[in-house]
C-alpha cells in the first residue's frame, strides 16, 4: 500500500491539474461572444424580466380595417408591443461592446420605435415609406439625435439615412448594423467614441462610419461604458420584431460565390438564396450583369446582401471591353456597397505584360468612374492565365489608376496557382492597403483546380493560416466562399464550408481571447 500511495497521489495531483486547466479554457470561452446568438427564443429568456405589454406570436400582418394597427396569429417567433404601442422597452440580459446586430420588423402606418446599442446610441425606426424628413436622424435608419435643453436648437448630431429605403408600413424590413463600442483608458477616461461602423437597411447601405460623441435621446443611460445592453423601444407605437441575433463584430462577412450555388435542385435566384438563407450565409456574388433585378428583390427580401458583380473585362477589345449593361447595373445597384469584380484579359499581351498598363489603367478608370457616381466600388480580381494573373499586377494597376473606389481582391485558388505560396506574408502587406475582397475555398498546395477548388473543410493547405495572417493584418472585409469545378450536392458542399468557417472563426476568436 505505501508503495501504491506515491502513484495514486500523483495520478488525482493530475486529474485536479487537468480539471484546473479545463476550467480556465471553459472560463475563458465564457467571455468570448457567441458567433451567432438569437435573441428571439420562444419565450422572453434572453431579456430582462420587466417585459410589459410585449407579448409573442407566430405572425403579425397589417389591419385592412385600422392600418395604424397590426393583426396577430397565435404561437411563436414574433415579438409585438400591442396595438396601443405604448409599453416598457425589452432590455436584453446579456451586455456587449462592438457586436454585428440583425434586426427584422414591421411598422404600421405612422408608427415609431427604435434599437438602443448599449442602451445608449438608438438606431431609428419609424414609417419613413414615401414621407419627407423632419429633422436629420428622424427617419427609418438614421441615428437619432442627441439632446440638450441648452442648446439652439436642443436636437443636435442627428444623422440621416443616404438613402430613404423605406418599404411600405405592414411590410418586414431589416437592419443589419455593425456597431463599435466607445473606448476607455485604465484611468476609465473616454478615448475614442461609439461608432455605427455600417447600418444596411433593407439592402441599402444607409450609414457608415457615424461616430457619436454621447447617447442619443431617450437613451436608458446617460453615462457611457465599455458594454451596455441591446434595448428595443416600446412606448412610441406598435411594433413587432422576428429574427433578432447578434455576433462579434469581428467576423468577416462571409459570402457564397455564385460559382457553387447551382444544380439541379438550386437553379433559380430563389431556390439559392433559399438555401443560402437556411445555411446562414450573408449573402452571394453575381456573374454578369443580367438576372440582377430578380437576385436583388431574393435578398431583400430574405435580409440577404449583394456583395460583388463579376465582370468580363478586355483591356484591347474596344468593341467589347465589358460586360453589357454595366451602366444600367451600376445605376440599379447605387448605395448598396457591393463592390465590381473586375479581372483584366487581353487577346494580343502575356500574363503579367507590363506593356498592357496604359490599356488596363484607362479602362479601370473607365469603370471606376461610373461605379463612383452610385457609391460603388472597383476590386480588381487576379486570375490565373488571365492578362492580370497575380496579386501584384492588381496592385501595380490599382496604384497607377489612382482612384479612391479602386482597390483589389486576394483569391486564394489563383494565387496558389502561380506557385506563389512561401511569400504570403509579403503578399498579403502588399495588398492590404487596398484589398477590398477576399475568396477562400478548402485547397491542396498545388494541382490542376480540382485540387485547387475543394469545399472548405476539405484539402492539406492550411485555410485557417491565411484567414489568421489576414486578419491579423488588418483585414476586416468581406469574405467569398469559392466553389467553381467542386460539383455534387451544392447545399452539402456549402453546409459543410461553413461548418468549417465558423470553426475557424472560434478559433480565432479563442487565441486572441487567451492572448489576453
């Protein structure tokens, strides 16, 4: 038994140790916000427990007697104030700092309400549907005004909308805004304010980089903090909300390239943007200029974006040099932030020809022009065997074309391709300065592009590297899942990616909370 005594002790020393270790990672987790969390359970669990008038059901849908009023069926899923619309507002248990907020609701005629960031910065919602503003920040999607009784006038930093994207009261509408929490010293002095980094309102990019020097009218507080609660207002008018989730702002959006959304069952704009919706993607790209109408209205009405246009572009075919239509597009996309993929061919010069830079320079500034007027931008996109084939030559002509809207686009297939993989670091600084888009896709090392082009769970190179060298760097934009060649069942193939996505992003997100 002596002889067993030393063994045993050092067996339970490292069970504790092993338990010990565990419970700092589980606390560790505990701290990092959730990659996607819905605050619209079947009950009111995720709010603070002084709820009001606020009850839940499964649908709401206007009043064909009383359009200022809303009709509701009985069940689950959708929040509603009541036809009096003047009740307490839902303050949510959990407190956060930046977070991505989603946000789905209805208004009937004339009626007001709006989401308070931190309890504190209030995101307006009312019935701006075919109304003229009263005062900057009053309409749906502006960010309302700050008040002082001191002041002439007393509202002040109230901040109107780009664009009035209203749609019609009885209608569902979304918010999708990314908002940046004000920032304190260890003395807890304020060093930097709240920012609506962006709001898109249904599809529109309506805000962007909106900084507030304080809360905003009618806020719950009137001090500022690192972190404060999501607050929904319910004494303004009737309103009803569904759909309600939150994440870490620091998650890159992350796109379906329309290059695996197609088969059999996925043919039409609605079938894929169906499935993209269930999946939980943020949206999708769009070859070519025809079918945009019919995507456009898919997405909006799913709460689903737009990110890029690919184009065909020649920089020595005059009678061909883009796609037809590119200006009734740009026009039709205006104020919606998605970005024109260009990648640059020639029929007479090499890949990578330095010759070819005149050409290319004028006819990019061509596009960039145009896209300018509608608030779009250019991302040049390097292709393999293309006459712009590599990161650098999309640099090299975003510098010489010398225009805001210009910048480029880092594909992970085509720079594998050219053999270029020990320099990714110098690359990927290269192009930060300008890079707009970024596409990914599970890869081996080197092949032909079944080896190149893999769902993202899929494939020896190390996907996980590049998104942390990205965004360690700096990079915070969107992210398009590349799928051309993979073939099969386009829905597993894109279950299965973004499972891998989101591991990523947790592990990411784990490093950098343990790192402090």
């Amino acid at each position: 038994m002596k002889k067993i005594f030393p063994y045993l002790f050092a067996i339970v020393l490292l069970l504790v140790l092993i338990f010990l270790f565990t419970a700092k990672i589980s606390n560790n987790r505990s701290h990092i916000i959730e990659l996607k969390k819905s605050l619209t359970g079947p009950g009111f669990e995720n709010w603070r427990p002084e709820t009001g008038d606020w009850k839940i059901f499964a649908a709401v849908s206007p009043n064909p007697d009383n359009k200022k009023q809303l009709l509701t069926q009985p069940g689950t899923g959708v929040f509603f104030n009541g036809n009096e619309g003047n009740t307490v507002p839902l303050i949510s248990k959990d407190e956060y700092g930046d977070i991505r907020a989603y946000i789905e609701f209805m208004l009937p005629k004339d009626s007001n309400s709006g989401i308070y960031f931190m309890g504190r910065y209030e995101v307006q919602i009312y019935d701006s549907w075919n109304k003229k503003s009263e005062y900057p920040g009053i309409e749906c999607g502006g960010i309302y005004q700050r008040w002082d009784e001191n002041r002439t006038p007393k509202g002040y930093e109230g901040h109107s909308p780009r664009i009035n994207a209203s749609r019609p009261p009885g209608t569902w509408q979304w918010f999708d805004v990314v908002f940046r929490a004000p920032r304190f010293d260890k003395s807890g002095n304020k060093i930097s304010n709240a920012e609506f980094e962006k709001v898109y309102f249904n599809g529109y990019l309506v805000q962007k980089n909106i900084k507030l020097s304080g809360p905003t009218r009618g806020s719950l507080y009137k001090d500022e903090k690192p972190t404060g609660p999501l607050l929904i207002q319910g004494d303004h008018g009737p309103v009803a909300f569904r759909n309600i989730w939150v994440s870490s702002a620091d998650i890159n959006p992350f796109f379906a390239m329309d290059t695996g959304t197609r088969d059999e069952k996925h043919r039409s704009a609605r079938e894929q943007v169906t499935m993209l919706t269930e999946l939980g993607y943020d949206g999708i790209d769009h070859t070519g200029c025809e079918g945009l109408p019919d995507l456009l209205e898919e997405l909006d009405n799913n709460g689903k974006r737009l990110f890029a246009v690919y184009l065909d572009v020649w920089i020595d075919d005059i009678s061909n040099k883009y796609n037809a239509g590119l200006p009734e597009a740009i026009q039709l996309l205006k104020n919606r932030d998605v970005v024109l993929w260009v990648p640059l061919r020639s029929k007479n010069l090499k890949p990578s020809s330095p010759a070819g830079d005149s050409l290319a320079v004028k006819i990019v500034r061509e596009i960039a022009d145009m896209a300018a007027e509608s608030k779009l931008k250019v991302a040049l996109y390097p292709h393999n065997r293309f006459w712009m084939e590599r990161v650098e030559d999309a640099v090299r002509i975003a510098e010489k074309t010398n225009r805001d809207n210009v910048g480029v686009t880092f594909n992970l297939c085509h720079w594998l391709k050219s053999g270029d993989e020990p320099n990714l670091i110098s690359r990927i600084q290269t192009a930060m300065p300008y890079l707009y888009m970024v596409t990914i896709n599970g890869a081996d090392h080197r092949g032909g592009w079944k080896e190149l082009i893999q769902p993202l769970d899929s494939g020896a190179y190390n996907v996980y590297n590049f998104l942390r060298t990205l965004k360690t760097g700096g990079y915070s934009g969107p992210v398009g899942l590349q799928g051309y060649g993979i073939g099969g069942d386009v829905y597993d193939n894109l279950k299965r990616s973004k499972t891998a996505w989101q591991k990523m992003n947790l592990q990411y997100m784990t490093e950098k909370q343990n790192e402090h």
